[in-house]
C-alpha cells in the first residue's frame, strides 16, 4: 500500500527486452536505500525491486502490466516519480494507494494559473462510476483531488511544490498517464453492480 505522496524521482537508465518482458534501471536518490524484494510504487505502478547497483534499481513489468499501463511507452531518460510503501506507525498524508493501476487517461489541456497548474484529463467512460467530484485519483502515482468532473474527463490542480517534486513539469498536452480510482469508491461501484 501507498499514499500517493511522492519521495523522489527517478530517471530510466537501461530497457531490456525479454520475450514480453520489460526490465527498467532507474536512478534514483532512493535507489541506494532500498533492498531486493521490496515493493516500489513507480509512476503508480507497484514493482518488485530485483536488484541495487551503483545508484540504480532494477524492476520488471509483465505484459499484463505493460498493456494496461503507460510502462510500455518508457524511453531511455524519462522521469518518473517513486514512492516506497506506506509504514503502519505514521501519518496518510494522500489517501490509500494500492499500485495497481486501473487505467490510463489521456492529458488533453494544462493551463497555467497564478501560482498553480491545472491539468485535465480525458478517461475510459466505464471508469465513471469509479470518480466523484472531490474525490480522491492518483495520477502517475500522485494522490489529487478532482474537479470539473464528467462521465469522461476529470481535472487536477497542481501547487508549486508537487510540480517541482514529480514529473507533472513534463507532462504535455497528448501524454498518457497512469491512473488508480479510489479503491474504497471501487468496491462500493462494485458491490452495488452486482445488486
């Protein structure tokens, strides 16, 4: 489990493809702290440390996870944001995170506002059930509140310090990004479909 409050971020060194496989090296400030086994949330997407070298970490991402995530379209020395998991004995600063992606959402406008950016997103509509106004999204592992939500699109702002600390700062217009509904709104859509 993760809270969506991001550590550091990280930068893909190395892609090596096997049969379906992708395995990344990322270097990353946290690289160095971690241990083979652990579990690490990368752009929203919790991966298994697999092995720590000289200031990198490697991770590896099935096909499964390459189709449903933004994973598959990693290049060499793209930032993403890193996370480890939340310990019991402190603060949730987001909200519960799981790593498991959901989907993927398309960014089709950011504005730039007097001191914050807003960012809107475009999703699958079968995921509206998934969304509330106010509600709580993960965005490329970033915990958000949403606004101006519909039955396809949602919209995030983004202060100062959440745009310098991740990689929102290169997110465009046309880039996809990873996205993790609330998984207690997730059970409630799920519980009341099966009614």
């Amino acid at each position: 489990m993760f809270t969506g409050i991001i550590e550091n971020t990280g930068v893909i060194k190395e892609i090596i493809i096997t049969g379906t496989n992708k395995s990344f090296w990322v270097c990353s400030p946290l690289s160095g702290e971690l241990k083979v086994d652990q579990s690490l949330s990368h752009n929203g997407v919790c991966l298994t440390i697999e092995e720590i070298k000289d200031g990198m970490h490697r991770v590896t991402a099935i096909d499964e996870t390459l189709v449903k995530t933004n994973l598959g379209s990693w290049q060499k020395d793209a930032v993403i944001n890193l996370e480890r998991c939340m310990q019991l004995n402190g603060r949730l600063d987001g909200h519960m995170v799981q790593g498991h992606v959901d989907c993927t959402a398309t960014c089709i406008e950011v504005t730039t506002k007097d001191g914050s950016c807003e960012f809107v997103f475009t999703f699958p509509a079968e995921f509206a059930a998934c969304i509330i106004e106010k509600g709580s999204v993960t965005v490329n592992g970033i915990s958000l509140t949403c606004f101006n939500v519909t039955t396809d699109r949602f919209t995030v702002a983004i202060i100062p310090y959440t745009f310098q600390h991740t990689n929102m700062s290169a997110l465009s217009k046309n880039d996809m990004v990873n996205i993790e509904w609330d998984v207690i709104g997730k059970y409630v859509s799920r519980i009341l479909s099966l009614k």
